[in-house]
C-alpha cells in the first residue's frame, strides 16, 4: 500500500511542469539567443523576413516607412514603433495593447511574422545549436524559448543619457539659449501632459492625430526622433516640423508661430542618445 502511495506521490512530481528560471548554457546567454532570432529569418512562414525587417537599428529599431511590410505581404495597421528602453514601458501595441513585453513578442511572430508555435518548434529541432540551447536551459525545445529570450534582449537594448537628460540632472549648459526655449513653449503648450517623464511619452493613451482614423493610440516617446520618422501611429507626418504643427492645430486655441515651432522642433532634437545592447553600441548586422 505504502508503495503504491509513493508511487503515486512520483509520477505526480515528474508529470508537473517546471517554471523555474532558466540556466544559462556557458557561451551563450539568454540575451544573446534572443538577438540571434531577432534577427534569423527562418522564424517566418516565408523564410523571407524576421523582427529586424521592420524593427531596423539604424531607425532607432522603427522603420522608415508609414507602415511596415508583414511577411505576407500586407500591410500592418500602424507604423512600426521603436523598440529601445523596453524596461521602462509598461504596455505594448496601441491596438488591444498587452502588459508582459514576452507577449508582445508572441503577437509579433504570430501576427507578423505568420508563425505560431509549432512552427517555431520545427526550426528549433532542425537546428543542433538552438535546440541544444533550449533543451540546455529550458528543458525541451518550444516556442516559449524564443519568446522569453527575444523578450529578454529587447529588455537590454538602452539609451545613453541624451542633452536634455543631462539638462533635466543640472548641467544648464547641456542646452542652449533656444532648445531651452523651445521646452519651456512645450511646456506651456501642455505638450507635457502626455508627453512625460524621462522617455517624454509612452506611458498614457492618447486621441491620435492620424490623417482619416479616430482612435485612441500609445503617446508616442520623444526620443530619438531624428531616427524615427515619419511620424504619428499612421507615420502620415514625413517631418517633424509638419508633426509639430499638427499637434499645435489639434490641441492648441492658437497654431504655433513658424518661430516657436522651430524652437520646439530645435528642444526635442535635444533628446537624442546613442543606443547600446548587452554587448555594447548598437551594430547594423545584416540578416540570417
């Protein structure tokens, strides 16, 4: 009787799944498994395309198009957002936004990348190197390896402290006589209701200001702008002037002179940083 009970007490163990964190394999991290497949157009259903297709480095990780290209050829709903900082957010997508950055990498390859689990089980096993990893770290080979370590490098991907970063800690002199004041006109203005905080954004929901849509779209983060264009969640403003006037029309009694617009324009391209990842500054590799 007592061998039965225990038998029983076993097979309930060992039929358990295990959630603990994994192990790193020495040689390569999690982080680095991560930006392989970011970058490994095998994790499409055409072998065409892969995360960087659309979320491109030299873009600040956005594109440079309105809207980006899914791997079956049509178009995404909204423009491709930039993907540094991902620490700091706490909602993904303006689209039926998540909160768990792990789940929006899920959504991209299923809905971008048109590729669900089981399809990326299937690359894993036809590759030694990467099922060794997973099955090293996590156990077996699954879909939920490449989402956690994809999740875990965009977590790496960071900005340097930009002019207006420097500015906001005390040195008064990382700005000059127009850029600060082209930010006390934002201020003024009550750009800074929505657009708060370190990023300047991404951290409410907004009315967008889209040409033909009504809808309500993640503030947009203003950083890096001189890489991120065009603008707006239908990428319909081409500069950053025109993105400023517009804004000014919708929220403002009084459009913004060409002046303070220049001004303002002059203050947000203050907050430009360097981007860096785990294994130092940012390099444009080409894709697998």
């Amino acid at each position: 009787m007592v061998s039965v009970w225990l038998l029983s007490i076993l097979a309930f163990v060992l039929m358990t799944p295990v959630h603990a964190e994994p192990s790193i394999a020495p040689g390569l991290t999690l982080e680095a498994f991560g930006k392989q497949v970011f970058s490994d157009r095998r994790f499409s259903a055409s072998g065409q395309t892969s995360c960087r297709s659309c979320h491109k480095p030299e873009f600040g990780f956005s594109d440079h198009r309105a809207v980006s290209i899914k791997d079956d050829g049509t178009a995404t709903a909204l423009s491709t957002p930039a993907l540094f900082n991902m620490k700091q957010k706490i909602g993904f997508f303006s689209l039926h936004p998540v909160f768990s950055l792990k789940a929006a990498v899920e959504r991209c390859f299923k809905r971008n990348q048109n590729i669900d689990e089981t399809d990326i089980y299937g690359v894993l096993e036809r590759d030694a190197g990467l099922s060794r990893f997973a099955i090293h770290n996590f156990g077996r080979a699954s879909a939920d390896v490449v989402y956690q370590s994809v999740a875990a490098y965009l977590k790496t991907i960071q900005t340097s402290n930009s002019r207006y970063d420097r500015y906001r800690q005390g040195e008064l002199s990382a700005l000059t006589y127009s850029e600060q004041s082209g930010m006390v006109l934002f201020e003024q203005k009550g750009c800074i209701y929505c657009h708060s905080g370190r990023e300047m954004g991404g951290m409410a929901y907004s009315n967008s200001i889209d040409t033909h849509v009504n809808r309500d779209v993640q503030v947009l983060r203003l950083r890096n702008l001189s890489l991120t264009a065009p603008y707006f969640s239908d990428g319909s403003a081409q500069t950053l002037s025109e993105a400023i006037y517009r804004m000014s029309k919708r929220y403002s009694a009084t459009p913004v002179s060409q002046s303070d617009l220049e001004k303002i324009r002059l203050f947000l391209l203050s907050n430009e940083s360097s981007i860096s990842d785990f294994e130092g500054p940012v390099r444009y590799e080409n894709e697998r």
